[in-house]
C-alpha cells in the first residue's frame, strides 16, 4: 500500500469513526441546526441597515454551496465553495463570527475559492442552536455562543479537514482564518492540529475568563503553535486592547519555532470588526491591506 492509499483509508477510517458518535464535551447530544441559512443573521446590524458597499462574490467558475460533515453526533451544515476545475486544491478552514455562517462567512469563501482554494466554513455553534435566530448579540452569546465548548469546535474542524481530504482537497496544504469569535479559534486550532501550516486571526480575543466550555485562551497556547499565525488586529478596538497583543508578542517570542514565525498588523485607525464589510465597523483600508497580507501568508507558508 503506498502513501496516498494509506492516507484515504486514513480519512474514510477517521469519518467512519465520527459519524456514530452521540457523546459529545458538556453533554450535549445531536444537532439543533440541520441546514444553513440564507443571508444574514437578524442580530448583525442591530441598530441599522447593512451598508451597501457589502461585498457579493459570485459562484461563476465554482461549486459553491451547503454541504454535510459527518461529524460527533450526526451531520453538520457547512458552506463549501472550490474551483469547478481541477484537483488538490489547498484547504482553508473559514471560521465564524458570533453570527455563525450567514452571507459573509460564505462569501469569504467564494474570495479563496476564486483564488484556487477550497474553503469551507462549518456551522460550528449547530449543537447548541441557530445564530441566526437571534436579533439580539447579549441574548445571541448568553444562549448559544456561551455554551459551545472550546473541544468540540476542535473536534468539529478536525472533522472537516477530514473531509475535505475526502473530496479531494491537499490537507497537506492546509490553512485556517476567522473573525472575531473565530480569531480566537484560529489561535487555538493552530496549537491543537499538526496539519495547519499557517494561521490567519482577524480581531479574536487573545486572554479572558476560563471556564468548562473555554478553559485556555490564546496566551496560554501562545509558545506551542504548530503553525505561526498572522494577527490582524484593530488599534482603537476597545474589546481587545493593544496591551493584550504586546503580550501575545512576548509570549510568541518565548515559544517555538512557529510561535517566533508569528506576526502581528495593528492598524491604528481600525476598530473591531474592520473586515465585515456589511456592517458600521467596516474600515476598507484596513480590510484591503488585512485580505493582501491574508494572502500573502498562505502563499509564504506553502498554502
């Protein structure tokens, strides 16, 4: 058996395993959300319109859509978008706001699949319930976002590099970025998995209160990257102030090889959210230069 034979039966062995599984971290069992949905979760603009410089791609030259990942406990939705040619694509993992995966998330994903990569975003919040339900952010986090453990996200996005791997992605190219609640992620995934060969955060939060469902933060796996990761963060965003990315910085310096290999961006004029271009937090300077850089890490690290 040669190594690309092994490394197939490795993936369907790995799908086998989690299709069956119901015991999932925090109890939990199942999934309340079976389907994505459509256009923009209700709590993204609370207080006004969408702006009307939000971003659409099209799907011209892609196939783009809804997919399942057998995952822990049954099928989870995903949004999936690749180039309709060819093969081996690199593999990038597209993680989530607190809004879960709405029109964004998925254009996102159209961005790098126009660019030769199959990018796919899972709903990673389909256990403990449906983000797109809630027109409120403090009653969005309290009942769903709040109860999502930090282990089964990792589980969930081993799932989907799996099956990437099965749809023929290169997972030996694979890279993982995300906004706000999945800049956070991303710092995690890239200390958990040995396949990421770079990390791109967009504003996640670096330090915070522990608990059962998020028991480290990004400081704590600061100097045991697998892969280093670039940190696009705003200047003026009062959530996570710039003291709180010096001492990533220091912590970083400490680590291994990867952890050194990390960088940071700090646009001084940026806030939070300077990426969502459908929202009053859109800074298109930043976000031009962020998505260049964005691109230009993958490429450096051989993604």
């Amino acid at each position: 058996m040669n190594a690309d034979d092994k490394l197939w039966r490795t993936l369907r062995e790995d799908l086998d395993a989690l299709r069956p599984a119901t015991n999932l971290p925090g109890g939990r069992r199942g999934f309340v959300v079976t389907a994505l949905g459509s256009g923009f979760a209700a709590a993204v603009c609370p207080t006004g319109p969408l702006l009307a410089q939000s971003i659409t791609t099209d799907a011209a030259g892609l196939v783009a859509g809804e997919v399942k990942i057998p995952a822990a406990g049954g099928d989870m939705p995903a949004y999936r978008a690749m180039p309709a040619s060819g093969a081996g694509h690199p593999v990038v993992l597209v993680v989530q706001e607190i809004f879960g995966v709405h029109e964004h998330i998925k254009d996102v994903c159209r961005r790098f699949a126009k660019l030769g990569y199959l990018a796919i975003a899972p709903e990673l919040f389909a256990r403990q319930g449906d983000p797109s339900k809630y027109s409120s952010v403090p009653e969005l986090f309290k009942n769903v976002v709040s109860k999502v453990p930090d282990a089964q996200v990792m589980a969930d996005l081993d799932a989907s590099v799996a099956w990437a791997g099965s749809q023929g992605g290169n997972i030996n190219r694979l890279a993982i970025t995300g906004f706000c609640w999945g800049g956070r992620i991303t710092w995690l995934y890239s200390a958990h998995s040995a396949r990421v060969k770079a990390g791109i955060a967009w504003y996640g939060r670096l330090t915070g209160d522990v608990n059962a469902e998020t028991p480290q933060h990004p400081y704590a796996i600061a100097a045991s990257l697998h892969a280093p990761v670039l940190g696009l963060y705003g200047g003026v965003d009062t959530g996570i102030p710039v003291a709180t990315v010096d001492e990533m910085k220091k912590r970083l310096e400490a680590g291994g090889a990867a952890a050194r290999a990390s960088s940071f961006v700090v646009y001084p004029e940026a806030g939070h959210a300077f990426h969502a271009d459908y929202r009053p937090s859109y800074n298109k300077a930043a976000a031009d230069d962020g998505w260049k850089r964005c691109l230009e890490w993958l490429r450096r690290h051989g993604v």
